[in-house]
C-alpha cells in the first residue's frame, strides 16, 4: 500500500475520535460549522450584501462547496495556484483579492479563463502591473476583469490616494484586454484606539471613490462590484451603502473567511465587539475547529508536555486553548474542563503546559485544543476531520495548500 493511500483510508467515517483516530488530528465540529455557515450568509444576505467567503482561510474544497451551497456568491482566493485548486473542485466565480503579477501566474488564469463559465476578478493598483496585463492577454485574444484596490497608508496594496485611483483607472481604460469590473479594499490593517473610526472614514472614501468612477463612466458593468471586509469588521462595512443610499449602484461584496470555523482567540474577540455594536444579533459565531493531542510526558509535578506544536497548530496569535480532558478509548466520551490549564510554548512537535492544582492528568489521555487565527492552523495538515457531537468521524478532507 502507498504512503497516499495510508494517509486517504487513516480515517473513516464513524471512527471515534478518543477511539479510532491517530493523533494529534485537526478536527471540525459539524454542528458549529453548519451555525457559522448560516449565521454569516443570513447575516450578509440581511444587509443587502453578497458573500464572497476567502478560501485561503482553510483551502478546503469540501468547505468551500458547503459555503457555496448556503448561498455565496463566489469565493475570494489569494493567488492563482489557490484559484486554480478551487477551479478544478468546481468553483467557478473568484475575486482574487491580490495583484495578478508575472507571466507564469497570469498563464494560469488565461488557461482557465478559455472556459467561458468562469467567472474571475482580480486587483491592479500600479500602471505598471495594468500594462503588463494588458499585453498579457492581448497576446492570448482574452479578456481579463480587473477591480482597483483602494489601500491606507502604511498599509498593504492599494492605490495610496483617491487621485491614484482616478489615474489607474484612465490606464486600464488604455489596455483593451482589461474590463474594469469594481474597486475593492481591505480594512483590516487599519488598528489602534481609533480603529473603529478609522474603518468607517476608509469605507466612506471607498464607496465615494465607487460613485465618482461609475458616474464618469470607468466601470464595464451596469452595476459594478465594490467590495471589502475581513473576518473582524464586516459589520462597518456593510452599513457603509446604507450610509451613502447607494446600495442599488453597486453588488456589494463581503469576504471574511474565517468566520467558517470561526476561533478561540482574536476572532472570537472579534466577535464580541460585533455583537456589542449590533444588538440585534441574538448570537455570534462559534468556535468549530480543534485540534486534539494526546498528553506524552509529565516529567515534573504541574508540568505536562502535549505532542503538538508549531507543525500542528497555529501560534502567531496566542497560544492553543486547553478544552477538555478526554480518557482515551473509553467511548462514549465524558470530557473534563481543562481550560484552567496554560500552554506556555511550543517547539516543532511538543507544547509545554502548565497543569492546574486539582486537573489529574496521565500520559495518554486526549485534551482537546482551541486555536486562535484558524488560517495558520488549516496550513499545517494535509487532512482533517469532520466529526458529530458524539464525536465520531462524518467525513475526512483533505486541504490544498
């Protein structure tokens, strides 16, 4: 048997996961995932908005395919090898919400774009990048939509100013393989005390710059794209149209991602935050994605070192999240609160915490994990589990970072 073929059958549906399942696992709640996956697209479609959910949270086909099934308009990718994953697994609309930048990248876009059903956007924010796109696809008799990122000084890509903004939008009317097809922007690098204010007076700009470029006639759609958001301020974002009465000029487009599995860390901080500015959301996100490891030394008292670490979880945003305490085989499964426990580092396969007065531990048992960031935990696994409240295996997926 192939090394492929021991890693496709390591798990099969009804597999427990204190039982059946080799540790340490990534693992997703099913009945978190399906409130997240309502939750959000209730939320998008009540403001009027569409969803573009970005797939580079999880590169997860399997989900993506659950994300479209609820009602999203399309999926937000990152690069052309992303895009290119979630082509071939049926995805057939894709903001890009990056630059399409050298030859080899933009040959694979051009190859999927001689299927007339997919539909592609991608950012420009330089003259230079428009004309080496325009040349591009010149040369391949295609036509490429390209939107205007709209960035914040000191912040990531994007056009620094509204003039900018006007100028590049002159330079892709010159390209006659470019269709301008929206203007986009991303808020989320926009932080401090005044972050809230910050937010709303950039969405402002945003939107303005939309109704000025459309009422110059820049725009090749009757009703162009204008689109922003992350996964922490969606909230600010949408309210902007309603602001400006605009909303019927536009198809205006979400794209947080991380809301899928939402988190235990900045996300689910996040979270709070939205729910303290809209009162009317009765209930938020909840945290669906783990990653379980058993317990493999306890050489001091009140020290336990846990067999995961940075190949396993993420650690950029905080440390993993003692959960539960679960003894292992012993179906079905009573978990103990351990949260009270601390992870205080992690190395390459081991993390080292700090076991509570009064929290029994033995090399072997299982304690679950939350994550804070749940992208840098997704890119650390080839394959994940889906499991139901009884904690057995749905279904396996695999990732395609």
């Amino acid at each position: 048997m192939s090394i492929a073929a021991i890693e496709k059958g390591a798990t099969q549906p009804g597999d427990h996961l204190v039982r059946d399942v080799s540790l340490p696992a990534l693992v997703i709640h099913d009945t978190a995932l399906e409130h997240n996956l309502r939750w959000m697209q209730k939320f998008v479609s009540d403001s009027g908005a569409e969803l573009a959910p970005h797939g580079k949270t999880s590169m997860v086909p399997a989900l993506f395919l659950r994300q479209l099934q609820h009602g999203a308009w399309g999926m937000t990718l990152a690069t052309a090898v992303q895009t290119r994953a979630a082509y071939a697994h049926g995805v057939r609309r894709v903001l890009m919400a990056n630059q399409l930048v050298g030859a080899p990248n933009m040959a694979l876009i051009a190859e999927m774009l001689t299927d007339g059903m997919f539909d592609f956007h991608c950012m420009v924010d330089h003259p230079d990048n428009v004309k080496a796109l325009g040349e591009f696809f010149a040369a391949k008799g295609l036509t490429l939509n390209v939107m205007i990122e709209y960035g914040v000084v000191g912040g990531r890509c994007g056009c620094r100013s509204e003039a900018e903004v006007m100028a590049l939008a002159d330079a892709i009317a010159a390209q006659p393989a470019l269709k301008l097809t929206g203007i986009e922007g991303y808020e989320g690098v926009i932080h401090g005390d005044q972050a809230v204010s910050g937010i709303r007076a950039f969405a402002t700009s945003l939107v303005r710059l939309a109704v000025t470029l459309q009422d110059k006639g820049a725009f090749a759609l009757n009703r162009p794209i204008v689109t922003a958001s992350g996964s922490a301020w969606y909230d600010l974002i949408a309210e902007e149209f309603d602001e400006q009465q605009v909303r019927e000029r536009f198809l205006s487009v979400l794209r947080p991602g991380s809301y899928v599995v939402h988190d235990h860390g900045i996300y689910k901080d996040a979270q709070c935050c939205v729910l303290d500015r809209r009162h009317d959301l009765s209930e938020g996100l909840r945290p669906a994605m783990e990653v379980w490891a058993h317990v493999q030394s306890m050489p001091e008292p009140g020290f336990a070192v846990i067999a995961m670490g940075k190949r396993d979880v993420a650690f950029d945003a905080g440390m993993p999240n003692p959960i539960k305490r679960y003894a292992p085989g012993a179906v079905p499964a009573t978990g103990e609160d351990v949260s009270a426990c601390t992870v205080t580092a992690v190395m390459d396969q081991h993390a080292f915490m700090t076991v509570a007065p009064g929290c029994e531990l033995k090399v072997g048992d299982i304690v679950s994990f939350g994550t804070s960031h749940p992208c840098l935990t997704f890119d650390k696994w080839r394959t994940g589990c889906l499991v139901g409240d009884d904690l057995r295996v749905i279904e396996s997926f695999d990732t395609c970072f």
